[in-house]
C-alpha cells in the first residue's frame, strides 16, 4: 500500500469518528404523523420530522425498506421541519419510520420510531362485552374481540385517549374462529367508554383489519328513571313489527335500550314530544326468538358521559316459537255475574311445564302458572275470585317451557269473558204478564201494593179507579163492568 493511500484511509478514517462523535451530541429530532398514526386504507397522511435547530435536510427511513428518502426542508416551513406526504395510505406504507436532519458537523441520532398503521385491509372483527355492556360504578368487565379470518392478534382502543390500547395474542377455536379476551377494571361514569377492536396477521402487524362498531360500556347514574313501554303489549307474535319506547319527565338528549344476555346497546337520540318529557323509539323490526327477553333503558345527557338509574324491567314474549297450541275454556260460562267466582283452564296435550294468561291490551305482566297432568293433559287452572266490570276482556293463553321463559307456543283461540250486573244475568220471572202478580182480594189493592208491585202506568190508573168505586160503595168489579 503506497503511502497516499494510507494516509487518505487514515484521514478518512479519523473524519468518520470525528462526525460520529458530533452526531452523538446533536439533539435527536421529533418524528409524528398527521392527522395520526393509524389511517383508514386510502386515507392522506403527513410524516413531519423536527430538529432542535434550523436543518436544510432531513432523511426518512423505514425499517425493512431500502434506500431512504431524502427531503429538503422549503423555507415556509423551515421552523416546523420537512415532511413526507402519503397521499394513499396502503400496506406498502405501513411499517416503523425513523428521521434524521443534516447539520454542518453531520447526520443528527435517529428519531424515536413511529408506527405508521393501515386499517381496512381485513374484515372488521365483532367486539362484545361480557357479560354485559352494564357496568355498575368501579365494576369489572370482559371485552370479546372475534373473527371467522383467523387472525393472529386483537387490539383494542378506547376512543379520545389515543395511547389508550392494548393488544393481545388470540385464542384459536375449535371451527377457526379466533379471539381475545380483554378484562376491563374499576369502569368509572368520569369519561365516556366508546371502545372498537382491531385484528391483524402475526408477519404484518401494522396492517390491521377495519374497526369493529363501536361498543359503550354504560355505567349507571342515580338520576331519574325512565318509563320503558311497548304499544304493541308484552307478547308479541313471531314475526310482527316492535317498537319499545323509553320516555322520562327528564329532558334526556339520548337514550340507550340494554337486553339481558346481549352484548348490543342500541341508543337514539331523544326528541320532545311536549314539553316537560323526553322519549326514544327503538324499533327492533320483526321479531325473531333472539328479541325475546328482559329490556331496560336509560336516559343520558351528550355532555355527560353518566347515565340514568335504569328503567324498570320489561320483559317481551315471543308466541309461535314452538308448534304447540294450547286451549282454553270457561267455568263456569264466557257471560258471568259480577261477584261470581270464574276459572279459566288453559290445556295442552304436549309435555309443558308453564303456562302463560294473557289479556289483551292489558298493561300488567301476564299471569304464569306451573302445569299439573290431569285426564291425559298437561293444564292450568287461572281462578279470579270474584270478578268485577275489570275483569271483562279477551283472553288468550300461551305454554312454555323452563329453559327459556321468554319463548312462547302458539296463542290458544281468543276467549271472550263479559261480566254484567247480577240483575241483568237474572231478571225477575213472569215479567211479560204483570196481571199474574195482582192481588186476589180487592182489599188488597193499596196504594202502597201498586206502588210496590211496579205496574205499568195504564195498569195503576185502571186499578186506582177501581179501589175508589170499592172504597165508595159503588160496587165491585161487577157492578164496574156493569156500568
């Protein structure tokens, strides 16, 4: 080796260390994204990178890509630093980035990394709460994060705080299916709980799939109760439409509906009807055997993340889940006595342990009673003792069994009941021939007896005339024929 030459190797050599050994002092730059980290698939995004000092030029690097990009800071935003736009978010861009600035001594230290994330490139997975999306103050939850694509791993993000997420690996089950359970603690009303989950594949872990819809965790205040309350009745017909209402005399902004062993919390935004009252329609469409249950609802302010005391339970039964149709009879007839004592015995021929009476238009809950097997049925005899004008109506009855007291047979045919005044179900006898309840004496025929006897005008008249002609020795009936 000529001596040139290792004296160029050597001043090179001392010129590198030198710039390392500067670079190592040179405050390392600010690196973020703009409008965030984590972009919908196809959405812009801006990578900014800041130095502590004025830099003419700055390198971008992503890891596992080759070779940097280079970018010349314009003078409008020399203060700020440079920046490399994105104007199509895709799996290509997804990754960890890191950024440098040149200054007259030499490159700056790296950046903290920043993870740049692409949602939209899987099916959105489901995300529900366990065992529901009611959590009373400072109580524990399990979120349920799920897909059918078999991804390896869920994350899961809390709405507003933006460091607020975490990740888990999933859980394979028996048909492919994959999950991640998340426990969830000490849930406070202090801020709004609007949870989604995402999933992704192990080898690409910042290519997430499209956000679950949303899920609130709603943690009940002390405020006033709302009203929950359906026109159509609590049993409803496979098929038919429902509309559950929650009304208040508190002027709510939103109401949210909750079922018992559901993870949905449907809400809707409250109108005024009249003044002084606040109501929510949730029209749940037609009813299928999944609608029948235990509802509540409840009433919330949109400047307030705590919500209401919960409504009062209403339960709504599904008839026609099953084939059965039960009868239903009378004793001691359909047209009663106010006073009498009436059975109505409702009857099947299938093994049922419950039956169900309901009234039409009725605003209380059915009336259930456990099946006893007599003469080759199953039956239930609802007595109503003594009945009164509020027992008139149509009734129906229902069977069911104990595994799910919300699923319903077919309604037995309509029974009518008519209860009316113990005069008009027994009037007086002979009452077409009042002359049979004359008396047989002309002595007989007092004021007081024709009053109390309650002939017709014309008979009292004739009859008055009479008792004058006897009173006044004018004869009897004879000689009154006579003359």
């Amino acid at each position: 080796m000529t001596p040139s030459l290792t004296a160029l190797l050597c001043l090179g050599l001392s010129v590198g260390l030198r710039t390392q050994e500067q670079a190592r002092t040179l405050p390392k730059p600010t690196i973020w994204a703009e409008p965030g980290s984590v972009i919908p698939w196809g959405s812009p995004v801006t990578i900014w990178c800041q130095g502590t000092r004025v830099a003419p030029v700055f390198r971008f690097h992503k890891e596992g890509s080759s070779p940097p990009w280079y970018r010349q800071a314009p003078l409008e935003h020399a203060d700020k630093g440079n920046f490399f736009s994105i104007s199509h978010m895709t799996q290509d861009y997804a990754g960890r980035y890191h950024c440098y600035y040149l200054s007259p001594t030499g490159w700056s230290e790296s950046s903290d990394p920043l993870e740049m994330v692409v949602t939209g490139a899987h099916s959105k997975p489901t995300l529900s709460a366990l065992p529901s999306p009611v959590v009373t103050s400072g109580g524990t939850v399990t979120l349920q994060c799920r897909s059918r694509q078999g991804l390896d791993g869920f994350i899961l993000t809390k709405e507003g705080e933006p460091k607020s997420s975490w990740t888990l690996d999933a859980q394979r089950g028996p048909q492919g299916q994959t999950q991640a359970l998340f426990p969830v603690g000490r849930v406070t009303p202090s801020h709004r709980w609007m949870i989604r989950c995402h999933g992704f594949y192990r080898d690409t872990p910042q290519v997430w799939s499209a956000p679950s819809d949303p899920l609130e965790l709603l943690v009940p205040g002390v405020s006033g109760k709302p009203s929950l309350l359906t026109p159509q009745g609590p049993v409803v017909a496979s098929g038919q439409s429902l509309t559950l209402q929650c009304r208040s005399d508190v002027g709510y902004d939103r109401f949210a509906l909750s079922q018992e062993g559901r993870p949905a919390l449907p809400q809707s935004p409250g109108r005024q009807p009249q003044a002084g009252l606040s109501q929510a329609d949730f029209p749940l469409g037609p009813v299928t055997n999944t609608h029948a249950g235990r509802y509540r609802c409840y009433g919330g302010h949109n400047l307030s993340s705590e919500w209401s005391a919960p409504s009062d339970p209403l339960d709504i039964l599904v008839a026609g889940s099953f084939p059965d149709t039960p009868s239903l009879s009378v004793q001691p007839g359909p047209v009663v006595a106010s006073g009498e004592n009436v059975t109505l015995l409702c009857q099947s021929r299938s093994t049922r342990e419950t039956f169900l009476l309901s009234k039409e238009g009725a605003a209380q809950s059915p009336l259930r009673l456990r099946s006893k097997y007599r003469g080759g049925h199953f039956q239930a005899e609802f007595s109503m003792s003594p009945v009164t004008s509020a027992h008139n109506g149509t009734y129906r009855c229902y069977s069911l069994l104990s595994s799910n007291p919300y699923l319903l047979s077919h309604a037995s045919a309509p029974l009518e009941l008519a209860v009316s005044a113990a005069d008009t179900i027994h009037p007086p006898q002979n009452k077409s021939d009042p002359t049979e309840s004359l008396p047989s004496h002309p002595q007989d025929y007092t004021v007081e007896n024709l009053i109390r006897m309650g002939m017709a005008g014309s008979v009292l008249l004739g009859l008055g005339i009479l008792l004058f002609q006897v009173q006044h020795g004018h004869g009897g009936p004879q000689d009154a024929a006579r003359s």
